[in-house]
C-alpha cells in the first residue's frame, strides 16, 4: 500500500515559534503571531495540496476555532485536498452528525474523513455541557457510532442504548463516499472501540517499540471482532537539508520556551485524564534534558504544547528512514504538523516526499494511475 500523509490546520494560530494548546491545555493556550483567518489557513491548504498530501487534520476544542466550520469554508478555495475533521460525539446527536457528514460530502466532492475525539478531558467536557466520566464517553462514541453507521447505510434506525437513544431516524441522502473514521486512544476502553468501530486507528508519536506494541493489541482486538483496522501516527516534523540545519531549529525552539510557562503547562497536563496524554508526559518528563528519545524523535513539543508532542527531526534522508522504519510496523498513514506550517509544508513535500517516491512508497494523490495493461489474446 503507498503511504498517506496529511497535514495539519493550525486553527489556534500559527507561528515561527511552537503555538501552546492542544489537548489538556486549558487557559494555557496560545494563538501565535498568525492569527487563523481563513485567509492564512487556505494559503496552508493550497501548499499542502501542491505538494501532496492526501488530507488536513483540523482539531476540536475550546482552544481553537470549529473545525466543521472552518473547513467547510477553506474547502471552497481548494481543489482535491480533503479535510480529516475532528469532532466530539457528545456534542451533537448521532443524526444530526450522521446529516452533517453527508451534507458534507455532497458539498465538496466527498472530501471528508472524520476524527471522532471522545474527549480526555472532564473539566472542558463539562464546560460543554457534557458530565459523564471517561468511561461512559467511550461507551456512548461507542453508541454513536453505532448509529451513524446504520444511518450511512441507508436503514431507519431504532436505537435504545445506555447513553444514546434515537427513534425511526434516516438520512434523505447517505453520504457516497461514507466518510472513514479516525480514531485514538491508548485506554483499554479506546481499544475497543477502535477495534469494533473505526478505519484508522491513530496512534501519538511514540519509540517505535510502544508503536508496535500498540499495533499488535488493537490488530488483535479487531480480528475478535471480525474486523481489520489501518494504522496512522501523528507526528511533528522538522527536515531539512542537512542534519545540523533540522536540529538547529529544534534547539531554536527549544530556547524561546520560557521556563515559567513550561512550568504551568505542564502542570496543566499533569491533571489530564488521557491515558495518551501521561505517555507523551513520559517521554520527556517535563524538563528539555534528554530530549531525542528515539534516533530522530524529539520530545520537545510536548513541552508547551498537549496531545502530540515528538517531531521527526533530521536531514529529508533520515526523515525518510525514519517514516520507513515506522511504516515497517504497519503503519500507512501520517498526519503530520510543523512550525510554521506554511513553510514546513514545503520543507517536507518538497524535501522528503520526493525520496519517498524514489523508493515506490509513495505518490502524488493528483498522480493519474497508470492503467493495468491490456491482456492480447492469442490469434
């Protein structure tokens, strides 16, 4: 299978410097120096799509903007790039999302994937109206989808579950293409849900060793539901020409982390329910000592910012044998971010995706496919 790269839409503002927020955050977020105007963030999705990626992650939260909104605007300044949205099952009913999915489609040529986000975080769930605890947030996604599956293959659904309950609820026009689903979690809970419901399970940049571990048990789990499930990794990136050149910019970074917010981000996702969340906390145990955890796998994001915090650091040739040494476990699908984005955009089409084409790995979505030779017939 040739690989897939997506992007990122930093719809929290962007910068040359690393932009707080992510998950478990909270008030610690920041929005850069380039606010996310759909403007700047179309500029992203133009590059993104010139140079080959596939689809652009849009986060959920009360950190940034709304990621259905936003895309759905920059969609009409774009051409082929698809747009993998993430969203929180329990803000919206399983019908609406089931209707908004297929609206979209319809509206912008089937390119939508969508990142269900069960939501790690109690505090921000609360603040949206949702009380249930961890546990009962898995279940429910668990319903939700559900629902939304059936709803997508044109049945009128009856559904009377723990958390979700619908009556006799249809679509008057089912999405075609059905938008696939995206998923992570690193909670026993998540797992199964992964393994019963999802296309893609998303993993944070981890040593490949935990990659692989992770792979082995959600592989397992959907082959006792009859299933099989694709596997992606979200990273950051920094390439460059040289080796020296990507470190000196993450060491660049790296200085203008102000010791005091360091401190109180961290703090703040210290007190995070993720399971993914305390992994990434793991990795660099909250100071800049010993940062290069892995060949080329720096943990220095996860310092100011939440959720995926590693970044592939190093020339395009070791990007590249990194990207491969993952794809070796059995992973095809990599969604990717840097700072800025607009630039590191480039750096990365420009710089590691044409190697990766060198090696047959990879292609350009806009590529046609060269049809299968015509069978002669014997005379």
């Amino acid at each position: 299978m040739s690989l897939t790269f997506h992007w990122f839409l930093p719809t929290n503002g962007d910068s040359r410097d690393v932009v707080g927020g992510g998950h478990g955050a909270g008030a610690t977020s920041s929005a850069g120096d380039r606010p996310p105007s759909v403007h700047y963030l179309s500029q992203i999705a133009a590059a993104a799509e010139a140079v080959g990626f596939e689809a652009a992650l849009t986060p959920t939260g009360a950190w940034c903007e709304d990621a259905w909104l936003t895309t759905a605007m920059i969609s009409q300044r774009t051409e082929r790039l698809k747009f993998l949205v993430a969203f929180r099952p329990g803000f919206l009913s399983p019908t609406l999302g089931a209707q908004m999915a297929a609206t979209y489609q319809r509206q912008t040529g089937g390119r939508l994937l969508l990142n269900v986000v069960t939501g790690g975080e109690s505090r921000e769930q609360r603040a949206y109206g949702d009380f249930l605890d961890k546990d009962a947030r898995y279940e429910r996604t668990g319903e939700f989808l559900e629902i939304v599956r059936g709803l997508w293959a044109g049945k009128t659904v009856d559904f009377d579950g723990k958390h979700l309950r619908v009556e006799k609820a249809t679509l008057a026009q089912p999405p075609n293409p059905v938008p696939p689903i995206y998923f992570g979690g690193s909670s026993p809970i998540a797992g199964a849900i992964a393994a019963e419901h999802t296309e893609v399970y998303l993993t944070w940049g981890e040593p490949p060793a935990q990659v692989a571990a992770k792979i082995a048990r959600i592989r397992e789990l959907a082959a006792q539901a009859g299933r099989t499930v694709r596997f992606g990794i979200r990273l950051h990136v920094i390439t460059r020409d040289t080796s020296e050149a990507a470190w000196a910019e993450a060491n660049r970074l790296l200085a203008g982390f102000e010791p005091a917010k360091v401190a109180e981000i961290q703090a703040s996702l210290a007190k995070s329910e993720s399971e993914g969340q305390r992994r990434m906390l793991a990795l660099h145990n909250g100071d800049g000592a010993n940062l290069e955890i892995y060949p080329n796998l720096w943990a220095g994001i996860g310092l100011v910012r939440g959720g995926a915090g590693t970044a592939l650091v190093g020339s395009h040739d070791e990007v590249a044998a990194r990207i491969l040494e993952y794809h070796a476990l059995g992973l095809d699908e990599f969604v990717l971010s840097g700072y800025p984005h607009l630039e590191e955009a480039y750096w990365f089409g420009e710089g590691v995706l044409p190697r990766l084409a060198a090696r047959g790995v990879w292609r350009h979505p806009a590529e046609p496919v060269a049809p299968a030779p015509r069978a002669v017939s014997a005379l």
